[in-house]
C-alpha cells in the first residue's frame, strides 16, 4: 500500500510464500509435528495425555490413499456394523460416532487434496521488486517532483503503428496512452506545450466516443476469455475485432481508428494545456539527416519498396494516376521543432499538417519507375548469392 500509494498504474499482483526461498516439505511438517506434541502432547476429555503417532502414513497417490482408509478404518467400521445389528442395536452410538468422524476425514482430505497434492512453485519476485521499490521510494518521489517543476515541454510520439494491431492493444498504446501523457502534462506547472504526433489519414471527429469503446473492448475480452480462447486465437479475433469497429466508423484500419480517438481525448481534456498536434503523411526514410535514405524499420510504402526489391511483389492494386502523398523522417522531425518554436507560450490548440501532396506532389507511376530504375543499377542479393531479377 505505502510502495503503490497515489500511483494510478495498472493491477499489480503479489505472491507471499515461501516455497521458492525457504521450501519446507510435507515430511518434514510430519517430523516437526511428532517431536513438540511428544513433548507438549494434549490432553483429552477425560484427562489423559494424548499420545501421537510416530510414523505418520504419507502417500501422493490417491488410491493407495483410499486403500489405506478402507483397511484401516472402514473394515472394522463394517464389522461394528454387523456386530450392532448382530446384538440388536446394544451398540448404536459406536458405529454412529465413528462413522461420522470416517465422513469428515474424507471430506478434508478431498478438501485438501489440491494443496497437499500441489507440486509447484510460487515466484515471490515481486516481494523483491516490493522491497527495492520500498528502498527507492524516497528517491522516487523527490525525482518526480523534481520532474514536474523542470519538465517545460513534452513531445508524444509513441504509437502502435500497424494497420490491423490487436485492437486493445491500440486503443490502449494510440488512444488511452495519448490520455496519460496528457496526465503527466497537467502536473508540470512550467509545461509549455504538449506536442501529439497524430496521422493524417483522417481527421478526427468528435462524434467518436473512446470511452464506449474502451468498455466494448472489455466486453470482447472477457467474451473471449469464457469461450477459452487461446492466445494465437485471441490475437487474430482481436485485430479482426480492430478492423471491423474501425470501419464500422469510416475508418480504413485500426491505427488510423485509435489514432484518431487519441486526438479526440487531448481535445476533450486538455483544458487549458497548451496542445499542438502534428499530422503527418506517409512517413519515409530521411532526405538529408542523418544521411540520406536513412530508415529504422520498415514502414508504410519502405515495406512495399523492399518488398519489390526481393522480388517478392509482381502486381500491387493502385491507380497509376494517384498522388502518394510521402514525407521524410527528417523533414517531419525539423517541421515539429519549428512548430515547437513558433507556438511556445501559447494556450491556444493549433494543428499542423505536414506532407507533400500540394507542394511536391508524386504519383503512383512516379514511384513504380523510380523503384525500377534504382534496383535495375543496384540490386540486392538473395540468399543463394545471385543478383535479384525485377
């Protein structure tokens, strides 16, 4: 409670145990028990010392188990039986009194079964990650006040970037994610500006309601979870479950969606936080910085190029005469500090649009030529050594 207090994290599960650090065995809770009631046995109903049993029968196997009972206990527990009915019920009370106590041995044996029985293991590692958060706390504390009085400015660009993401996982990193950064934001009293790199793909609406679909997002987990969907099933019904709300919304595809529902918890929350959002288009590899070309991982129309580089792609579904609208990394990155410059101070919430369609613009055909032209002069090598043919 003290380690998590005013922390607004997700659940945080601990196991208090022992197994892992200092294991004790049934046997040796057996021995423990003969050696303190020997020296500090019990006394019964009628004034005498209890004496226990030195060895105590263990057994794993549930039917040697019953087998036991059935010899030691239900035997003569039947032959009370037959001799009260033999002596006209003399002796009703016996065969009553140890029957009952045969029913409650049985029912905590199977009541127990599970735990007597288990043979794994707790991870306490939490306990431990407890104990040096407890130690850091203190620390922890004067870091983040220290970080709410000289943070100034906050630039938010962490996304889910593929097109058919497991849906509560966008909504969580594009949507939810977004809400959080903007948490952190209202907390630093020098905070300047709040810059969210959304997409242009589309515009947000305010008609989108993420908290409705955070709770159908629950809905469907815990549907999947009562149908016990395995995880490979739980990731493919997820990111069709992504598709199909975000179309059912005019939206091509998931990150476009949750992106957008992003933008929407900014706007709605923001109060009076000064917000400027950056819309880029189809992010590529860098005109000039740090070199030109570069790229880390591949992305949006890279995946496609590389694609055809391999030989891979023979046919692509497009219009010749569309305008692709493309943007470098470095361009985009320089446009957002300039952005950052121009709007410092501000309280008001400004958008940016940043792209190549109206300016520069280039076609689909533009790109299908270039791409032949450059891999014709250099063309890459596949795995058995030879020369990639287009």
């Amino acid at each position: 409670m003290a380690a998590h207090a005013k922390q607004s994290c997700s659940d945080i599960i601990y196991h208090i145990g022992s197994s892992s650090r200092n294991p004790i065995c049934i046997s040796n809770i057996a021995n423990f028990l003969f050696q303190y009631f020997t020296q500090n046995p019990l006394t019964d109903k009628k004034g005498k010392l209890v004496k226990v049993a030195k060895d105590l029968f263990l057994t794993e196997n549930m039917t040697t188990l019953h087998m036991y009972i059935s010899i030691r206990f239900m035997l003569p527990l039947k032959i009370a039986k037959f001799g009260n009915i033999a002596s006209c019920q003399y002796f009703p009370d016996v065969y009553t009194n140890n029957n009952r106590k045969l029913q409650q041995m049985m029912r905590l044996i199977n009541l127990y079964k599970p735990y007597v029985l288990f043979k794994g293991i707790f991870a306490d590692g939490n306990i431990e990650k407890l104990h040096t958060t407890v130690r850091e706390s203190v620390k922890d504390v004067q870091l983040r006040e220290k970080l709410w009085k000289e943070i100034d400015i906050i630039v938010d660009s962490a996304a889910t970037t593929s097109f058919d993401a497991r849906y509560d996982f966008a909504l969580g990193t594009n949507t939810l994610g977004a809400l959080h950064v903007l948490s952190l934001a209202k907390k630093c009293i020098n905070i300047k500006m709040l810059v969210h790199i959304s997409t242009a793909i589309k515009a947000a609406t305010s008609k989108l309601d993420f908290k409705a679909e955070e709770k159908i997002v629950a809905e469907k987990l815990n549907e999947l979870l009562a149908q016990g969907a395995s995880e490979d099933e739980f990731t493919l019904l997820m990111k069709d479950f992504g598709i199909k709300r975000s179309k059912l919304h005019g939206w091509p595809n998931t990150y476009a969606f949750t992106k957008a529902m992003g933008e929407i918890c900014l706007r709605q929350s923001k109060e009076m936080s000064p917000l400027i959002i950056v819309r880029p288009t189809m992010v590529t590899g860098s005109y000039k910085e740090p070199f030109p070309g570069w790229v880390e991982g591949l992305r949006t129309v890279d995946a496609a190029i590389a694609s055809y580089a391999k030989g891979k792609i023979k046919c692509f579904l497009g219009n010749p005469k569309l305008i692709v609208d493309l943007v470098t990394g470095d361009v985009v990155i320089n446009s957002i500090m300039v952005a950052m410059a121009v709007n410092a101070n501000q309280s008001s919430e400004i958008i940016f649009h940043v792209g190549s369609s109206l300016r520069n613009p280039i076609y689909l055909s533009n790109i299908v030529n270039f791409m032949f032209q450059y891999f014709a002069k250099n063309p890459l090598i596949d795995k058995k050594g030879k020369l990639v043919k287009l």
